[in-house]
C-alpha cells in the first residue's frame, strides 16, 4: 500500500513539473512574440494618413436609394442595373458605343474596316454602283498621307441613324503613329447591308 502510494505522490509530482515546464515554455514564447511586434512596430516608419477627413466623415448612402431601404449590395445591385452605360471615347472622337446598331449591319462594318485594315479585298462590301466612293476615299488618303501609309487597326465610334442608313464615324490607327477619321455609310438594301459610301474627314498626328 506504501508502495502504491509513493507512485502516486511520483506520478503527481511528474504531472506538476510538466505542466510548469509547458507553461513557463508557453510564456515566454508570448513574451518573446510580443517583444518581437513591438520591435518591428518601432522599427517601421508609418506614413501619414491620407484624407483623414474623409475617412472619419459620415458615409452618405446609395444615391437614389431612400434611407428607409436597407443600404446593402441588393440595393446597389439595384441602382446601378437602372443606370445607363458608360462608354469609353477617344479625345476629339465618338463614345464607342455600337450598342443601337443592328446585328447584321455591325458585322458588315466590322468586315469592312477589317478588310481595310489588312489590306484585303473591302468592295465585295459594296454595291457595285457605289464603288467609285471607294476609289475617291483611296485617292482622299493617298493625297493626304502619302502612297506608302500602313493601316495598323480602327475604332468605331456611335453612328447617327436614319432610316435603314447608320452613319458610322471610324478612326483608323496607322503604324505610323498617325490617326485619321472616315464617315462610313452602311445601308440596307433588299434585306442585306452594304457599305453605300465612306468619306475621309482628318487626320491626326499622335
């Protein structure tokens, strides 16, 4: 029984000595932790704040959302599906907005200034009668950038429109680093697009 209870009172004394040991170990590891944050944190140069007053100033609301509904992303979700799209724009050109453009005249466009652009065969797009507006625009840009001009690539800008007519206003990047503008004119005839006219209007140096 004095046995029993001498392993008991080891036991116990073990158990004690491990505890103290883990727990002097757990403290000094914080100790040490914290001593380390306080280092770094003198040790850092901080910047001062910027619109101080802006931050501590009362965040006003969603526009347009009265205060009785609940300010979250719903809302907002809300507000900005009701709002019109912005566009991006070129300085002294159209926002590039095609977006009131039917389908299929927005392709023939597209195909169009593509064709242009990589030097490939653009009357296919034409009407046949039309033709000679292809010829002068070419003769326009040869008299005003030269015979040796490289096209690189175009934007459209949003065309004005009357009926089965979109006037389309284009900008055309050249290698260069030369821009010009043309006024392409695509008209529905017989249920088809086609390029009707194109003229040039200026050009750019970048």
């Amino acid at each position: 029984m004095e046995k029993v209870f001498l392993v008991l009172i080891f036991v116990s004394a073990f158990f004690c000595a491990s505890c103290s040991s883990q727990n002097d170990s757990s403290s000094e590891s914080r100790a040490t932790l914290r001593s380390e944050a306080e280092l770094l944190c003198s040790s850092t140069n901080w910047t001062s704040q910027i619109d101080a007053s802006l931050l501590a100033g009362k965040v006003s609301g969603i526009p347009g959302v009265t205060a009785s509904v609940p300010q979250d992303t719903f809302s907002l979700n809300a507000v900005l599906e009701s709002m019109p799209p912005v566009y991006p724009s070129l300085p002294d050109f159209y926002e590039l907005d095609l977006s009131g453009m039917e389908a299929d005249a927005r392709v023939v466009l597209d195909s169009f200034c593509k064709a242009l652009v990589s030097g490939k065969d653009a009357e296919t797009f034409f009407e046949a009668k039309n033709l000679y507006s292809l010829a002068i625009f070419r003769y326009d840009l040869r008299m005003e950038l030269g015979k040796n001009f490289s096209l690189q690539s175009y934007v459209a800008g949003k065309p004005g429109s009357t009926k089965n007519v979109y006037e389309c206003p284009v900008r055309f990047l050249l290698k260069n680093g030369y821009s010009f503008d043309a006024v392409v004119y695509v008209q529905k005839n017989e249920e088809a697009w086609k390029i009707s006219q194109i003229t040039f209007r200026n050009s750019y140096q970048e």
